[in-house]
C-alpha cells in the first residue's frame, strides 16, 4: 500500500513538472548589410518551454527593404 502511495505521489510530481508554464526571455541580433548589430529582447510570458522556443524562433529571418538586406536571429534564453 506504501509502495503505491509513493508511486501516485511520483507520478503527480512528474506531471506537474513537465507542464507548468514560466516565463522566458527571448534574444534576438539584428544584422544589417553593413554589418551594424542591434539586439532586443523580449518577454515570452506564461508559456511552455516548447511552445515559448517556437515563438521566439518564428522572429528570426530576413527583410530587403529599398536595396537594404536584414537579419534576424532569435534565441530562447533559457535558464
């Protein structure tokens, strides 16, 4: 009966581990063609670790604007 008292608590340790929702920061290098840097940062707020490293990493890419070519690269700053 011990054992299986022990083996439920685990479990519901376990599952409520795996799927809490934090917050988490999102770094992002802007890189233009002349090789100027900028960085922002943003918040990603009460989000799975997954969920929050997909959305950070959907604001990467590039732009062209007027001749001008752009990069983006975003990182989920996970602690």
């Amino acid at each position: 009966m011990k054992k299986s008292i022990y083996t439920l608590v685990a479990g519901v340790l376990l599952i409520a581990a795996t799927s809490c929702k934090k917050d988490y920061t999102c770094d992002c290098v802007y890189t233009d063609d002349l090789g100027t840097e900028q960085t922002s940062t943003s918040q990603i707020e009460d989000s799975k670790l997954d969920d929050a490293k997909a959305e950070c990493e959907s604001m990467s890419g590039s732009v062209s604007i007027g001749g001008f070519d752009a990069d983006q690269e975003c990182k989920l700053d996970v602690i």
